[in-house]
C-alpha cells in the first residue's frame, strides 16, 4: 500500500527545534505526490471520504488544508466551510445543512468546521441550548455510524494548540495587516474562554472518540511540522494504491489552417509589464 511507506525526511532544522523551510518544502512535495496518488485511487475506486477538522482557533487549521489542496483538484478534493446559519436552516434538522455537500462516488470532502461546531463555540457561547448540546453528545456517534455504514470513511482530526502559542497567534492577527483578515468575531471571547472551550473538548471528546469514529489529536504549536505530520497520518488512514497510468505523448501542432496568429492581438490593449 503506498501510504504505508515511511515518510520521514532528514534535516537539520532550525536552532529551536523547528523544521527549517528548506527541508519543510523537500517533506511537503513528497507528501502531496502522494496526495496526487490518493486521488486518483479515489477517482478510480470510487471511495468516499469526509475528513473533519476541528481544534481552538488559531490551531492552524486553515494552513494545513491549504498544504492538503494546492496540488489536487477542487473537483475531487471539495472544501466546506459553511457561514453560521439562516434562519431557514436553524429551522431545519440540526445535521441537514452538512448532508448536502456529503461525498459522492470518487470525491474527498474536507469540512473546515463541521457539526462539532455545536459542541464547541456553540454551547460555549450560548447560541445552543444545554439540553441541545447533551442531545448532540449523545446522537453525535450514531449519527457517524451511518455515515461509515454508508460506505463513506469518516477521518477527524482535532488540533490542539498551546496557551502561548494561541496567545501569539492571536496578536499576530491583531498587528499584521496581511492576518487581520483572520481575526474573527469569535476570535477574543474565544481567548477570554479559554477553559470553558477546554471543557466542551473534554466533554466531545469523551462523548464522540469511539472505535468506529476515532478523534486523531495534532499537536499544532509547530506548524510546519503540525502539517507534516497530519498529512502523513492521512495517508496511512486511507487504503490507497497507486493508480497506472498511460503514458501521455504531447502531439504536435497542427498546420492546417495556419496563419500568423500574433498580428491580430498586438494592437490589443496588453496589460504593463511592471515586473
């Protein structure tokens, strides 16, 4: 199986601990080759997958499934990450607006926040109601086992970043005109929160990591290496194989019709040349 073979680079890394860029680039590339390869196993296979990330905010979520999707395609890979709800889908059954972006045959879908969301700042920050959230806990992984006797293999992974490291993040966002686009509505309370989101993770993850549906917990305070390391362990969850493909020769191009094809668009109006 071709994700079971050792992935692990060799570097030497930066003065604190953390893997250099040089050598991230180098471990990332061979990843997503593999990622090229889950791919077309999926396509070919017919496969069906949901992968769930949760975590406190700035555990990084955003920068890993971006490491996971920038060489695949949106088509095979689809993200979800939903906006809060309407008042039509508060109405509706708490699950219902996740089941239509579910997989098809062939498709890996990567939800950026996902139901959980009523087990974390939902019950932390009172937009659920207690009895709610218990009835969720409760549901919660029966509602998984439909979906893996669905033939639809559910992944979750939950990342787990640190006090300070939350903390410098947060102030990051607040000084850096390039992550201001980051801080959230619920990015302060979420600090001022702190334990309270601990124990609503405590509380899910007591309720919801079972045999048939297993939280996988990432240490994020190292993101580069948080990155390596989810990456690598998505590749040993899912069976695939890699895919043979024909050999492709580039043909050449055609003379019929052949004309000087340059003249007409250089009196078009050409964007300047800056750099």
């Amino acid at each position: 199986m071709a994700g079971k073979k050792s992935r692990k680079g060799k570097g030497e890394g930066k003065a604190d601990g953390k893997i250099g860029r040089k050598d991230y680039d180098k471990a990332l590339r061979k990843l997503q080759v593999e990622l090229a390869r889950v791919q077309e196993w999926v396509k070919h296979s017919g496969h069906k997958v949901i992968i769930v990330f949760e975590g406190r905010d700035a555990a990084g979520k955003g920068g890993v499934i971006r490491a996971i999707t920038e060489r695949v395609s949106p088509r095979v890979f689809r993200l979800i990450a939903l906006p809060a709800p309407t008042d039509r889908e508060k109405s509706q059954l708490y699950m219902q607006r996740y089941l239509a972006h579910f997989p098809a045959a062939g498709e890996i879908v990567i939800f950026d926040r996902s139901w959980y969301n009523r087990a974390g700042v939902e019950y932390v920050m009172g937009f659920c109601t207690k009895k709610q959230h218990g009835r969720f806990l409760e549901l919660c992984p029966q509602f998984e086992n439909h979906i893996i006797d669905s033939n639809i293999q559910l992944i979750k992974f939950w990342l787990e970043v640190g006090n300070d490291e939350q903390k410098r993040r947060f102030e990051a966002r607040i000084e850096d005109p390039l992550r201001q686009w980051k801080l959230s509505p619920m990015d302060l309370p979420s600090r001022i929160n702190w334990y309270k989101y601990s124990r609503a993770r405590d509380m899910m993850l007591q309720a919801t990591d079972t045999d048939a549906s297993p939280w996988h917990i990432v240490r994020s305070d190292d993101k580069r290496r948080m990155r390596l390391n989810l990456i690598s362990q998505l590749l040993d969850l899912i069976p695939y194989k890699k895919v043979h493909r024909e050999k492709v020769k580039l043909p050449d191009r055609s003379k019929d019709g052949a004309y000087d094809d340059e003249k007409p668009m250089r009196k078009r109006r050409w964007i300047p040349e800056k750099y």
